[in-house]
C-alpha cells in the first residue's frame, strides 16, 4: 500500500451510495477508502480514528448533518479536507457549506472521474466546485452581497426617513403620513425625496420593494 494514497472517509446514510462511492474511488492508485459512516457521529468518530486526508460527506444524515459534521471536523481533525456530495444544489445549502469549512461541493449525478478528481483537488488544498454548483454559488454570494449592501444603504438613512419609508411601503399617502408621524405633507414630500435620492429609487413602487426586501416593515 503507497504512502502517497489519498486517505478518505466516506459518510452517507445510503449503504447503496456508500458502495458506489468506494467503487469510484478504490478503482484507482492514489485514492484509498479507510473508513465509510452512516450518519454524522460515526463520521465524527472514525474522522478521529482513522485520520483521513479527505471526508466525503452527504449534506443528509440523520443526527447531525453533513454541514455541523463540516463544522465540527475543522475542530476535532483540522487536517482533513471536506468534500460535500449531495443531491441538494440550492443556493443556500451551498453557501452554508462554504460556510461550515467546505472545500468542495459536487452533486451526485457527478461523474465518476469528476468526483475522484475533486478528491485530489481539496486534498492539493484546492477549492472545487462542479459547474452547477459553482454557478450556484455564485447566486448566494450575489444575493448575500445585495443584502449587505442593502443594510448598509439602510444604516445611511435618518430615523424618520425609515418611519417614512415603512409608511410608503404600507400604502399610505402623504397625508396619512403626516398625520401618524405629526408633520406636515410637505415635510414627508421632502423625506420621500430624500429617499428616492439616496437609495437611487424613483418610484413607489420601488421603495415599497426595497423596504419588503430589506426588512424594514418587520422592524
């Protein structure tokens, strides 16, 4: 047996998935299965036994998911790599897994010469994500990136601009404004105004959006 073996643990709780895994990856020189759990405290358990160079988790197992085991093993076995395999590729359970220390996401349907390559490319210390996941990922961090900028656009504006902007975006008009918050019609045309320039936005219909999208009306 080589000393150059990439050593890896396989955690899936289908024993059917399992098998095909191994299969994939024992076919080869250079990648060795030493270990394979059913759910994410055996993996936790034989991740510290057996001291793999690469995990290959599933996102679904009973007990602890894929994502704390992810989590978790960046703790207990700093060392070794973590390559999600999962039939999940939303957005968010992409970003998550980045989140949790992941180096890799690939889907199942992923080819069997993909998947032993992105075993190698996380144990070169590599990122690897399949095309459908990369473009995936992609998505979530866009959307964490216009929600970040959103808050920051929020933080900018006064506090009667928000008690403003929450009553344009519950329908109000000016009048009704002005009445709820004890200030002239004028003064809340010019607050609108001033919202329309600082957040770019020209209509009402866009401040409602950016008020239902930053969270303003759950404040």
């Amino acid at each position: 047996m080589s000393a150059d073996r990439v050593r890896v643990l396989v955690a899936d709780d289908h024993a059917i998935v399992r098998e095909g895994i191994r299969s994939v990856l024992s076919g080869t020189s250079d990648l060795e299965v030493v270990a394979e759990a059913a759910d994410g405290a055996e993996a936790l358990a034989l991740a510290e036994q057996s001291d793999p160079d690469v995990v290959v988790l599933d996102v679904s197992m009973p007990g602890k998911s894929g994502l704390e085991v992810t989590a978790m093993l960046r703790r207990t076995v700093s060392t070794a790599r973590v390559l999600i395999l999962s039939m999940h590729d939303h957005p968010e359970y992409v970003l998550q897994a980045v989140r949790s220390g992941a180096h890799g996401y690939v889907l199942k349907d992923t080819a069997p010469a993909d998947l032993r390559e992105a075993v190698r490319a996380v144990h070169r210390g590599e990122a690897y994500f399949c095309p459908t996941v990369a473009k995936q990922l992609s998505v979530a961090l866009r959307g964490e990136l216009e929600r970040e900028q959103r808050r920051g656009t929020l933080e900018a504006l006064t506090g009667r601009e928000r008690d403003v902007l929450v009553r344009i975006a519950q329908g109000r008009t000016n009048k009704e404004i002005a009445a709820e918050l004890g200030i002239s019609p004028r003064t809340v045309e010019t607050h609108r105004e001033s919202l329309m320039r600082k957040l770019r936005i020209r209509t009402v219909a866009g401040l409602t959006r950016f008020a239902l999208e930053g969270g303003v009306l759950a404040e």
